[in-house]
C-alpha cells in the first residue's frame, strides 16, 4: 500500500506541475464555418479572441470596380457603410451581395483558387472548392500561407492568391466573427 507522507503528495504535485502549464491559454471561440463570418487580412498566423487585437489587421469588402460579373475582395478601412458577411461549405465562400449597379441579389461563390490571380465571386453554382478554416485561418489545400496582398485596380489593395507582382505583400486570411473597425 502506498504511503500518503507530506513529501510524496509534494512530489507527486510537482510533478504535476508541467502538465497545469502545458494546458492552452484562452483560445478564440472556434469558428463555425456555416454560420456567417467577416473576413479579415492579417500578419497573424493564429487567432486571436478579439479581432481587433490581430496584428495588421484589415477589414474585406468585395469590390466590382467596372461592374464586371467576377468580384474580388478588397481591403477596407474605418468608415465603412458596412461589409459582406461569409459561410464556407464544399471547399467554397458564400456571400450574399446585390449584382453589378447594386441590381438583384445573389449568393457569390468563390470560384477555382489559382495561383497569380485574384481570389474572386461569381454569381454562380460553383465547387467543390479547395478553400477550408483551419481554426479560423483560410487554407488552399490545407495550407494558410499563399494569400497576398497586390495592388489592384482603381488603386485598391486586393487579394491574390500567390500572386507575383512586386507590390504583392504575404497575408493571412482569417474568419472572425465581429469585425475588427
Ligand atoms: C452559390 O452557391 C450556393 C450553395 O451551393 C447556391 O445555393 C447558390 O445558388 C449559388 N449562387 C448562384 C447565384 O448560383
């Protein structure tokens, strides 16, 4: 039979110590893919519990700028009338937006991700897609790196995926659920 002492307990809480530490710190509440999101750019590599507290961080908007049927999404600041909400299922984003001139509304899929060009919408059955969270990170593949930052027309920033173009910057593309601004 096992002796109780004073110094076993101490050593066996001791012991136990590093498993306490190991424990996580408060993490962000998980994300739930099918319930509408905010999409932001980041440096962060990991999520953080208030969007705003994410490094770098830039609300997205989707952007026609020559009302062309394919929207990309844009970086936007502070002062914004208000911005696209998300879901993501069979590898691709949804998001409810009026059509080109603010006519209709349609839910925008995102199409087939490539490398060098813009992650863009359509109005359009599209997928299955390649696009998953991964704890809230937006992964091609199963992989969060690949997201840029490019320079985009009517001197907006846009995002690319891979893209190539000196003024492309790296970013990460995360799901929150308020948004930062
Ligand atoms: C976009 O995808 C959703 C889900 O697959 C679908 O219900 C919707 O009709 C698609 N949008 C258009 C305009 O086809």
């Amino acid at each position: 039979m096992v002796q109780l002492t004073l110094p076993t307990l101490l050593l066996s809480l001791v012991a136990a110590l590093p498993a306490i530490h190991a424990l996580p710190a408060a993490t962000a509440p998980a994300v739930d893919p099918s319930t509408p999101f905010y999409l932001v750019t980041t440096s962060d590599k990991h999520s953080a519990s208030a969007s705003s507290s994410l490094k770098d961080v830039s609300a997205t908007s989707l952007f026609d700028p020559y009302y062309q049927p394919n929207y990309l999404l844009r970086l936007i600041g502070p002062g914004y009338g208000s911005l696209p909400t998300f879901t993501l299922t069979d590898g691709v984003l949804h998001s409810p937006s009026s059509g080109p001139h603010g006519l209709g509304s349609y839910v925008y899929n995102s199409t087939a991700v490539a490398a060098g060009t813009e992650l863009q919408f359509l109005a359009a059955a599209e997928g299955p897609g390649s696009l998953t969270l991964k704890k809230g990170v937006l992964a091609v593949g199963g992989e969060t790196d690949g997201w840029t930052i490019c320079a985009g027309p009517l001197g907006q920033e846009v995002i690319e995926y891979k893209g190539t173009d000196l003024s492309c910057v790296p970013t990460y593309i995360q799901a929150v659920s308020t948004p930062p601004y």
